[in-house]
C-alpha cells in the first residue's frame, strides 16, 4: 500500500502518513482486540473477520486466541464486502 502510493502516485508523504495511520490503529487491536466491527454482524455474512476504520482505510482482521491477524487493508472508498468476498457474495446478501 505504501509502495503504491509512493512509487504509483508519486507521493511518498502522502504514503507516510496513510501508513503511520494504518498503524497507529492496528497498534489500538493489541490493547482492544474488538475495537472494530465484526463484518458479520454487520452483513449476515458467515465469517470471523473484522474491520477496523483507519482514516479512509479499512484494516481487516482476525482475533485468533492471542493473535490478531491483518488480512488486508482496503481503501475506505471501494466495496469492502465485493473486494473481500467477490461480487457474486454481495448480490446474495
């Protein structure tokens, strides 16, 4: 991600801040692992992720036990549920 906005975009302040944002809030996970939003509870979908808003980036994760578990981080603007899920998941929800 930071690569992409640096090298892609041409703008690696721009990339420093979105990546010292992204981490600051997956830092807040190891002190309250439930801090985002369950995607399930949110869609009715059948999974264990959650989501946690990080300015306009979406961190995805997993509590397992004692570990959280970053899937992936999605641009706040794009369809969260079709980027993680496919689109065929979002015309059945």
């Amino acid at each position: 991600m930071g690569d992409y906005i640096a090298q892609t975009l041409q703008n690696p302040i721009a990339a420093g801040r979105v990546l010292k944002r992204v981490m600051d809030g997956i830092r807040v996970l190891e002190r309250y692992p439930q801090a985002g939003f369950s995607v399930s509870g949110r869609t009715g979908i059948d999974t264990d992720l959650r989501i946690l808003v990080c300015g306009v980036y979406l961190a995805v994760y997993r509590v397992e036990g004692d570990t959280i578990s970053v899937a992936r981080v999605i641009n706040g603007r794009q369809d969260y549920i079709t980027e993680l899920f496919g689109p065929d998941v979002v015309s059945d929800t």
